[in-house]
C-alpha cells in the first residue's frame, strides 16, 4: 500500500467538510485527529465516510490498558480505519487495543505512535524498544518521522509505515522539527503519507495533486 491521507486539523465542521470536499476522490484516506474530533464530536467521521474515504483516527490513545480498551471498542463502532495508540504507553495498553480491536466486527487497525515529529529523535535503543512493543503487542503497523521509517521497515517489513510532517518546502516546517518530503517518506518504505497544511494551505489544489501523484508513481 502506498496511499495519501489528507489531514483535516481544523476545528470548524463546515471547515472540515470544505477541505474534504476540495479533494474528494484524490485521496483514499482522511486523518481525524484529537483537533477537529474534540471540537466536533464523532459524528464528523459518518460525514467523511460518506464522501468516500477511508478513517486514519488519530487521538494517540495513552491511558491505563482497560481505559484504553474500553475507548478502542467505541472507536470500533464509528467504522475507522486505522486508530493510534502512544507506544508511550506500554505493551500491555497495546495488547488491550489490539484484542479490543479484535473483538470487534471490522475493528480498526491499530497503529502505534513511536515519538511525535514535533520533538527531537529519541535514541535508537529507545525506537526499537517501542517497535518492538508494536509487534509484540500484535499491533498492525507504526508511525514515525519519515527518517526513521527505513531504519524500522528495515526489520519490520510487514509494519504498515504511517508518516506525519510531510512538506515539500523545508524551510517553512511550522512547529515540526523532523520533516521529509512526499517522496523521501515513500522512498523510505512509507505505506500512508499524511498530509496536512501541504493542502489546507495550497492556492492550487490540481497542480498539488499531480505533484503528489508523480512522487508516489515513483515508487
């Protein structure tokens, strides 16, 4: 798989709906995240759904294992697609994600969050020790800085690779501290690039999107 998901970090629905809307059918995913979910409610997602995407849910689960269990199974029943956990966490908050997931007709995919693009790398012993609870946690997949998804893929092939922080002008990254550019993050083994601002901010969306395609052709 290697697919593109548009993310909607806004905190307006009408907002949301246009952003989605500008690109609908370009795009297999949308990425829900803790902004646009905590201000609108969960009823977005039906809406998003309904207009032909798939769900990446982003809300970084990280609580005690039967809380987090507990929020899996409700987010099992809104029909996403792929959900995140904090490997922050520990592996038994994951085993609970996992078999809640299971449990449940079409249970999401459940992806864990190694570090956030927006701080520093964390060290090497410390990014194979949260993989390693990724795998054996019986999770499906990782999300990583797109310069750390080779060295993780790399061992872990089978992992679904998700990649944040995408930007094709590195010298305007925002509040992103570890960026890549489309291609680099497919290059690296990324399978969903998630891109944000990349789209929300753009003045041209077609010239985006052909851009966009060129990039993900090459690989």
């Amino acid at each position: 798989m290697r697919e593109y998901a548009i993310a909607l970090d806004v905190n307006d629905r009408s907002e949301a709906i246009s952003l989605a809307s500008k690109y609908q059918g370009k795009f297999t995913f949308a990425k829900i995240g803790l902004e646009l979910f905590t201000a609108v409610g969960p009823s977005i997602i039906a809406e998003v759904k309904d207009m032909g995407y798939r769900i990446f849910l982003d809300l970084k689960l990280h609580d005690i294992p039967n809380t987090v269990r507990g929020a899996t199974i409700s987010c099992s029943k809104y029909g996403v697609d792929l959900l995140t956990v904090h490997c922050v966490g520990g592996i038994e908050m994951m085993r609970a994600a996992v078999q809640a997931s299971n449990d449940q007709e079409g249970g999401p995919s459940i992806v864990g969050v190694t570090q956030l693009t927006s701080l520093p790398p964390i060290p090497s012993e410390a990014l194979t020790e949260r993989v390693s609870q990724i795998v054996e946690g019986g999770a499906h997949g990782f999300v990583s800085s797109g310069l750390e998804v080779g060295t993780i893929k790399a061992r872990f092939p089978d992992l679904i690779a998700v990649v944040p922080g995408v930007r094709y002008d590195l010298d305007n990254v925002g509040d992103q501290v570890r960026v890549v550019t489309p291609s680099e993050a497919f290059s690296s083994g990324a399978n969903l690039v998630v891109l944000g601002r990349i789209l929300r901010d753009i003045e041209d969306p077609e010239r985006i999107i052909n851009f966009l395609e060129r990039d993900r052709a090459e690989f």
